[in-house]
C-alpha cells in the first residue's frame, strides 16, 4: 500500500427507499418506501453526521408493478432535495436529471434553485435515460439511440452552464434610491442556437452560489467517458475488481488532462454495497438471508434489464449467452459480461449477485472488514472514494456510519469535519468564473 | 347586504418577492427578493398565523433586465414549495405550471410529490402561458395560439388526473412475508393516445393524499372558462368592479352546473391589492408614495405587456386607441380596456392604475374600510374570497393578517382555525373517487 491521499476520501449515499438489495426491504429491520420522508429525513441526518459529501438520488420516468420496490413509487427528486435542503446544514444533495427527457431551460432552473435554497449543495446527475419504454410516457415515438443521446447531452450540458451564467455574481443592484434593481450591462443573454436545442435566455434565477452547481456523470462508456473529461464534477460508476477499478480511473484522469484540465478535479466514485455484521459469520449470515429472500422472477427481470436483453428462456445452470450490444446500458451490461467470463458464473449465479447491488461491488464482513476493502481501492488509486449503497435502510446505514466511518476516520482517510461552506468547497474544487463576466 | 355566506371567506396570499405595486420594493420599509429564502419563510409563516388558505405563486419562463422585480429572478416553484412544505402545517401551497410547456407526466408527477411531501397541501394553477417569447427558451419556432392553447390545456389536464389515479389508495401491499410489495391488479396504465399527448403510465407516484391536488385557474377568456368549469377547484381572477365580480361568478357558476358539478365546488378568488394606513389620510399618502416611485418607462412596459401592445408611441394624455385583439391574456386586456373606457381614463392614468396591482383592483384605507370592501364583495356574492396581493412586504401582509384578518373573523366571514389535514378538507371540497378502482 502507497501513502493515504492528500484528499479526504469522498463518501457519497446513494439513497434508495427501499434499499439497495432487491429483498433488502423484507429484512425484518428494514424500514422503506420512496415516499417515506421521516425516514429519509433520519437517513439524510445521518448522512450529515457521518460527514459524508453528498446524498444521492437516482430517477427513472417509468414504472410498473414489477419494478424494484424503490422505483414502483417514489417522490420526485428535485421536490425532495429542496425538502431535504431544509433539515440538512453541510450534505450535498445531488439529484438525477435526463438530457433525454427534460428540457436544458427547466433542469438550468431547477438545479440553480436547489442551490440557492441549500446554500451552494445541489448537484446534477446528468443522464441520458435508457429504457427506450420513456418515451412512451413523454408522446414521443421514438428514443434516441444510445450515440446520439450522448451527442445530445454534450449539447445540453452546453445549454445548462451557459445559462447559469447569465447574471454576473454583482448584478443585483436593488438601489431603492435610484429604481435600479438589475444593471442590464451585467445579464448575459445566451442566444444558443444548435443542432439540438435553441435557447434564448436568461435564465430567471440569479447566478448560483457554487456558480455552477456540481455536475455527475454516471456513464461509462466511450461516449459517457467522453462528456464526463469534458464537464463533469464527479464520476459514479460500478466496477467490481481493483484492477478494473485502477483501469477506469487512470484512463479516465488521462481524458481529462487531455481537455486541459486539472485531473483531480473530476472524482471517481464506484459504488460500493457494504453488508456489515459484528463478526464475519454474523455479515455473511446476513448476506445469505438477503440473497434468500430474492424471488428468482424479479431478479432475472433484473439482469434482463441490466443487460439490455430478455434472458428468462435461457437455461439458468448455463453460462451467460453470447448477446448482441445493447442500446442501452453499454458499459454496465459489459461489466456484467465480464464478470460472469471472468468468474465462469452461471445465469443463476449471475442474476444472485446482479440482484444484490445491479451490478455495483458488494463488500461483506466486519466494520474493519469493510474498512479495510475500501481503504484498499482508495489508497491504491482505483477510486477517490465511493458511493455507498446500504443493502436496506436504516440498520445497515447506520451500522456504516456509526462503526465503519469511524475507522476511516481514524486511519486518516475520511475527514472529520465539514471545511467549506459549499458542497464545491467540501470538494476542494473552485468556482467557475463567468466568462461572460470576467473579473 | 344579505346574510353572510354559510362558507368562509377563502384567503389566499399571492406572494411575490418584490411584493405587487411595481415601486413596492422601493418603500424603505420594504424587504424583497425572488430568492430570499429566509424572508418567503416569514411570509408564509404570517399567512398560516392568518388562517390562508393558501400561498399562491405565479411563474414566468422569461426573463428580461427590464422585468418586474419580482420576475427578473426566483426560485423555481416546485422546489420553493417543498421547502416551504416543511416550516408549515396547514397552509395550502400552489404553484403555477404551463400546459404549453412542460409535460404532464411531469407535472403529474411534481405535483404528487409535493401533495405527499406536504401531507396533503398541493394546488396547481394550470395556466397556458400568454407569451410567445417563451417558445424561445423552450427550442420551439412557434408559440401555439390562444385558442389552441386551451385545446391543449384541456386535454394536458385529462391526462394528469388520469395519471393521478394510476394508483388505488389500498396497492401498496408492502408485505415482507410474501415479498408483494404492490398488487398489480391496483395498478392501472392510462394508456392515454390523444390529439396532442401520448402518455402510456403508470405514474411512479402513488396517489396523492389529497386524492387529486387541488387544480387553479386563471384564465377568463371563453375558452379559459369553460377549461375552468369542467376541471377548476379555485379561479383567479381581476374584476375591479361589485358588478363585474357578480356577474363573473353568477356566470361561472352556472357553467359549472352545466358541466354537472355542484357550483360550490368551484370558489372564485379576485385579486384585491390591500393599501393599508391607520388612518384614512396615512393609506392615502402611503398609496400616493407608492404611485409617486413608478418609473413611467417601466409602467408604459407593464401595460404594453398587459394590453398584448406597444402603446409606447401613443399621446400619453390622449385617450386609449383602439387596439386589435391580442393573441395573449385576452380577458385581462378586455377588463383594462373596459376600466379606461368606463372611467374616461388617459393612457398616463391607466398606466399608473395598471403599475399598481397589474390591472387587478386596488383597495386603499383603514383596516376597517379595507375589511368592509371585502364583505361588501363576499357577502353580496362577487367573490368566494380573495387573493391577497400586499404592495410590498412584509410590513403591508403583516398588517393585513394583524389588523384586517381579526375584523373578518370578528364578522364571522374568515376562519378562526383550521378544520381539515389536508387543503381539500380545509376548503371544504371532498376527494375524488379514483374511477379506476371504484369502492
């Protein structure tokens, strides 16, 4: 093991009602649901306490009965955030928005407002949607295929920071002596007009106080990989080995040098699934109840998803089938193939481990344990921390934050305290000038 | 005057940060922002001491150095109402969102969110948005035209209800023993195919406490109010004058029936912007001040906008010309028009008038006299209520709620207390059945 990072190891959670393990929410501990707000207000304080960066929200625009438990119902993530902005002082509160299925005017202002009600922690997750079955809910007939929704991300990411800059941070005068509330001279109107979108401006809020809100890019592939080097904050992606973890990393850094900016201002996330017991029978244990309680129909469900193709008629106690790339999904169904070539997995095998965290690493064992699994990844350069995915909610959170943290903490590795006022100071990241507004 | 009603008279606080009269912010008692959060927190906090049924917030998709002060920069309504859902309980919380520019998964979808988030305290003031310049932000050639815009908005509204029923009360079976987490036979798929919407369901919300958040309205127009009597809870509206209130109601109310309703079940709420001295001579000089900080340039901008024209080139000390009808917020040119022409108004007077509450009635006096104008218009069946437009805050709302509202409910026209959990009950209105899942 190398020297710890100068940096702190970022913590991000990735809340989701109902837990992260497809059974997690009938572990008889388990508290859920997407619409529960006492319960996310005590997670979100718990978050808080165990100084983590930011807490994280996934979205779909879809749902059906035989959804994960977390996405059949769940509140809408920007109403929620500025809920939660009310209840929380230092957390980040990063919600997921489609470059698909929104428009650049209405996500510039929304995520502008969280930041202003929050006082500079909201963050964008920026995705381009991949079910194809959205559109039916948006009267459109077709979804753009999985290239050209990145080609229409890279031009609505565009769009967003350049709304957010449409006010210079001093144009409000509001001199009641003079009348004079806004110095037209400091308004910047975009007038963007390109192959996607064409939008005038300004945007109606003032400039944020992070300037920009931070921005999330959760896609791995060449594309994705591509738009996060370019614009994004943060990385989120799921690996499960620390070679292939260190592998992303590097090459991701190198992409972003290439745009000519300093590397350690994007940070990698993987997601990490922590089963945590007082001893290493008791986390195992528990493991084993969870994976008990998967009904095989929803987890094969599951993977068909996650790997973009329908697997029910092949024969489970087979290998994986050699399948056609995806539309959707790329990186994640690659990953998933991968694993089971690698681990010579069957279907079975697959879609049990699949269903525990939809492909993201699971880590199981005692707080030192899981301690130790981390410290690993974060220490060797295959991550800058990670995005926690408690199996269910509250137990196991709390069980990482209370038992696991601590460790972190100890070893030098998590911080211990709150530095910035912003989410981009806790990041040690600076805000952007306006460059429309140059000082 | 008749008896009083046997209903109470509705408030509802129409906020807005740089409070009403177009010179309100510039009184030196006057606090202000579209984005002061802390100050909208106080504000509300004072309706609810007052009894409000509601805080109302309109919503523009423009912007302009040049605008409103209160328009020039805000938060965005749905994130400002979930923060606001959490320092309040039992004021009701309405947004404005266009059915010309958002989608209504989405909007169905939102507002659900902040129905559960508040417990039960949603309103959305469907409006069709009356400016074309807001095509420009939106990546659209075209602004659909005001007739249209309605054939729109009514079939928009279809399909957010529909949406809001996607749900029984009783789906969530949320078993841990069995693992059905919802009964699909509870879930219906709106499958909505229309002239301009294709929207397939199911919403990932669950039914709103509220069973349907309460729905606003607008718009005077023929079409608006034929959109209203089918669909509205609330109206809003501006009539200047006892006749034109009456006859406004007694009309709508009657629509109403036609559409099979009871017509109690939709309550017209004018604007009324309350100028407040204690003494008659004190609100005199307090409206002359107000009046006294209007920038000509900018009340001329404000009725052009109102009257759909650019009157900027007319002899100000000339009579209204003659005007084409204008493609936007017909009714409310119809209603300056007719108040220029009823009382032999200048253009420089009108303008003054309209830079007062944008064309909507202005009541200046004492408590006493600011009280009586409200009972003459309630009692005598012009109004159900009134929306509540201070000139500036907080001071002119406080004064309201601490020197008016108490004559109110000393007449025994205004609520001493809430009655109901949810704005629905507290209006007196009862939840509607979901047709889907009939008891």
């Amino acid at each position: 093991m190398t020297a710890a990072p100068s940096r702190p190891m970022r913590l991000g959670l990735f809340l989701q009602g109902a837990g992260h393990h497809v059974a997690g929410w009938r572990h008889p501990e388990a508290e859920f649901g997407g619409e529960n707000l006492g319960l996310i207000q005590r997670i979100a304080a718990t978050a808080e306490a165990g100084k983590f960066d930011l807490l994280f929200l996934a979205d779909g625009l879809t749902t059906s009965a035989d959804a994960h438990p977390s996405f059949v119902a769940r509140l809408e993530p920007m109403c929620l955030l500025s809920a939660l902005a009310m209840g929380t002082k230092h957390l980040g509160l990063a919600a997921t928005m489609s470059t698909t299925y929104a428009e650049p005017f209405h996500v510039a202002r929304v995520f502008a407002s969280l930041d202003h009600l929050s006082g500079g922690r909201a963050a964008w997750n920026a995705v381009t949607t991949s079910y194809a079955r959205s559109s039916a809910n948006f009267s459109r007939g077709t979804h753009p295929p999985h290239d050209e929704r990145y080609a229409i991300a890279e031009e609505f990411l565009d769009v967003v920071r350049g709304l957010w800059d449409s006010f210079a941070d001093d144009a409000f005068l509001k001199d009641k002596a003079s009348g004079v509330y806004v110095d037209p001279a400091r308004v910047h109107t975009l007038n963007h007009e390109g192959k996607y979108f064409s939008v005038k401006g300004p945007l109606n809020v003032s400039r944020p106080p992070q300037g920009h809100p931070i921005v999330i890019q959760a896609g791995s592939s060449g594309p994705g990989q591509r738009l996060a080097a370019r614009t994004a904050d943060l990385v989120f992606t799921a690996q499960q080995t620390f070679d292939e973890g260190r592998t992303f990393r590097d090459g991701l850094r190198r992409q972003v040098a290439e745009e000519g900016r300093d590397p350690d201002h994007l940070m990698i996330l993987p997601g990490v699934c922590p089963v945590i017991g007082a001893t290493e029978a008791e986390a195992k244990a528990l493991y084993a109840q969870l994976q008990g309680g998967i009904d095989p129909a929803a987890a094969i469900l599951l993977l068909s998803d996650r790997l973009g193709h329908d697997i029910s008629g092949y024969d489970l106690d087979g290998p994986l089938p050699n399948l056609p790339q995806s539309d959707q999904l790329q990186s994640r169904a690659k990953l998933l193939t991968d694993l089971a070539r690698r681990e010579n997995l069957t279907l079975r095998e697959l879609y049990y481990l699949v269903a525990g965290a939809r492909g993201h690493r699971i880590v199981w064992g005692t707080p030192e344990q899981v301690a130790d699994a981390l410290t690993e990844w974060f220490v060797g350069g295959a991550s800058d921390g990670f995005n926690i995915m408690p199996p269910f909610f509250p137990g196991q959170f709390e069980r990482f934050v209370e038992d696991v943290v601590p460790i972190l903490q100890q070893r030098g590795l998590a911080r211990t305290e709150y530095t910035g006022a912003t989410l981009r100071e806790n990041l040690g990241l600076p805000r952007p000038e306006n460059p429309f507004f140059p000082r």
